[in-house]
C-alpha cells in the first residue's frame, strides 16, 4: 500500500504551491475516514489564503495543503463507520462542518458556525488538494452514487451549497412570480440563478460587470422573458434598469456575491416591502450607507451566509438529482494537480468563467 501521495502545498504566501509527495493520511481511529480525492474546486477563498489575505480570519499555520471543495471515493475506514460508507462508495466531503468540539451550533446543525472550526485547507488541518482527504468523523460525508458527475460534485461542497444556504434564506420572502437580483455571476452566483429560477421560481435578475459571465450565464440557466441579465459596468444608472425590469416593483431578495459597499446601498434602494438583502461576497463590510429608516419603513432585512451545513448539502445532493441544478456545465476546466498555480493566477485576474476543478485519475 502506497504510504505517499501527491500534494500541492502552500509553504510561502504569494509564492507557487508546490507539488510534493507526503505522507498519506491514515485512519487512526473509530468513525474515521479517508477519502481518495476524485475532485477538488478551486475557490476564490483560495486565492485569499494564497495571497496571505484570510489570516486575519482563520487560524492558518504554514505550511498547508488547499482545498476546502471535495468529492471523492471512500478508500479506509475505522471501526464504527456504516456499511452506506463501506470503501468504494462515492461521497461528497462536507468541509465546513469539520469541527474541534461540539457546541450549540454543531447540536442545532449549523455545524459551519461552530466557535472551534477545523476547515481542510483552510485553517490546520490538511486540505483537498491532494490525493487522499483525511475526514475525522463519516457524519461529514454524503453518499453521491447517484449523482453522474463526481467530479464536478465537488463543487456542491462549498460554491453550490453557499448558494443553496443564501436562496433559502430569501424562500420565505420569495413567491413565484417575484423578482429576486444575483449580483456576481462567478461560480456560487451560477448556482444562485439557477436555484433562484428552479427553486424559488422566480424571476432573475443577474449582474456583472463582464458581458463574457453574462453570456455563460445565459447558457446556464436560459432565461425567459421576464429574466433580464445586467452589465452593470455599461448602464448608466443600475437603479434605474432593475426597476424598469420589474415593473416599478423591485426585488424581493438580493442575493449579493460580491459586496462591495460601494454598491450595496443601490440594491438596498431597489429592494421590495418585506424583502431581504442577503450578503455572501465579503468585497467590503457594511458602513455608514445602511439606510436605517429605509429597513424600518419597509420591513427589510439584512442577513448574511458562512458557507453551509452538511444537511444542506445533503438536500443540494437531492436537488441536483432531479436537475434543479446543472453543476456540471458551471465546470469550465479540469485541470492536473500540475496546474494548480496556473489555475490560481488566472482566477486572482479574474479569467476565469464558472468553476475550475482539479481532478485526480
């Protein structure tokens, strides 16, 4: 048995990971799993850690292999672990819910707000970029024997499930019919159009700021005619354009990618009665714009989204079975472990169009 593997290791900011060989994870204990890593998404919250950006937020200790979006094939497992779970069975990772202690949050299952959270790849413990995955407990894996694409699965773990956790945040403010904005079409704001369309059946209203991300869009989730995809870049008054597309009405979601402050107080003013602002981009913090009597008056409301549950991504799994969602069109590129670098400075530039994953054959 081979007691190595294949790794794309972080050892100095800004500086190119390097492919090493490491030693293989091993199960050390009941419940444990290792996976054998079948895709691996390549996140902009990636490039943060690469760029020494995210330090101020995570407990980051170099040298660290990346990668918090897996999927992949159950290769050992420690005594305890179910037969659903017996080696061979494909599975999705859930990377956000990896936690050092049970507290309320892990009982309530938002397990990705846990006070003492072990992210691979993110935080100490050792991420996907890799050929194998140490998870610590089964109950953050979910069986994917159903899903076609494996690979392309993966990025159910981190960009379609943050997506997921920010369209259900809107459900209950949304009815058929209503208009619900997706601001940065990147590869979680794929996934948001298309739930917001197949999900929420409402009415899209995308922007960006690349008429290239609008046309893949389009692509994506083929919209229809009261749908209106918006460069943002090119209209001389964005305020203006989404009122006009819904008829004077407005939103009644805004589901925000990007978050840029700059902009956030154009969606808060063409936000509905009784709609909600959901902030997801981490572009800048709210300041001083937040329009108080604005909330007040209209009964608004302004939430944010970390990542998502595994339950979350158990009941995305069961969507993308039935089609709701098309995950594997947002993959523009499946790359070798070799290209890794490449694939971070194209995404840092902004050049990339959906999702690119890392596969591993």
């Amino acid at each position: 048995m081979n007691e190595t593997m294949r790794a794309a290791v972080l050892k100095e900011y800004l500086s190119p990971l390097s492919i090493e060989e490491v030693p293989r994870p091993r199960v050390k204990g009941p419940n444990e799993v290792v996976v054998k890593i079948a895709g691996s998404g390549v996140c902009h919250t990636d490039v943060h850690v690469w760029r020494g950006e995210a330090e101020a937020v995570l407990d980051i200790k170099l040298p660290l292999i990346l990668g918090h979006e897996p999927s992949g094939i159950v290769y050992e497992v420690g005594e305890g672990v179910p037969e659903r779970l017996r080696p061979g069975t494909p599975v999705l990772v859930c990377a956000s819910s990896f936690c050092g202690e049970e507290d309320e949050y892990t009982l309530t299952g938002d397990t990705q707000l846990c006070d003492k959270p072990e992210w691979p790849g993110l935080s100490w413990r050792q991420g996907a970029y890799a050929e194998y995955l140490h998870v610590p407990h089964y109950k953050y894996l979910i069986p994917a024997s159903e899903l076609d694409d494996l690979e392309a699965a993966s990025l159910l773990t981190d960009a379609g499930v943050t997506a997921y956790r920010a369209v259900k945040k809107a459900a209950d403010r949304v009815k058929p019919d209503d208009y619900v904005a997706i601001v940065g079409l990147g590869g979680v704001g794929l996934f948001a159009l298309q739930l917001a369309k197949n999900y929420l059946h409402s009415n899209v209203i995308g922007v960006d700021v690349s008429d290239e991300k609008l046309d893949f869009a389009a692509r994506i989730v083929k919209p229809g005619p009261q749908d209106h995809l918006i460069n943002a870049r090119k209209t001389s008054n964005l305020e203006d354009e989404i009122l006009k597309a819904t008829g004077g009405k407005g939103v009644k979601a805004v589901l925000d990618f990007v978050g840029l402050e700059s902009e956030m107080e154009v969606y808060l003013r063409v936000l509905a009665k009784k709609g909600i602002y959901v902030v997801v981009g981490l572009g800048s913090p709210f300041g001083s714009q937040v329009p108080s009597l604005h909330l007040i008056l209209g009964e608004r409301s302004i939430t944010g989204v970390l990542w998502g549950s595994c339950n979350d991504v158990r009941e995305l799994s069961l969507l993308a079975k039935k089609g709701v969602v098309d995950y594997s069109s947002i993959v523009t590129a499946r790359i070798r472990l070799d290209d890794v670098n490449e694939a971070l400075e194209k995404l840092d530039r902004g050049e990339v169009l959906g999702r690119q994953v890392i596969v591993f054959k």
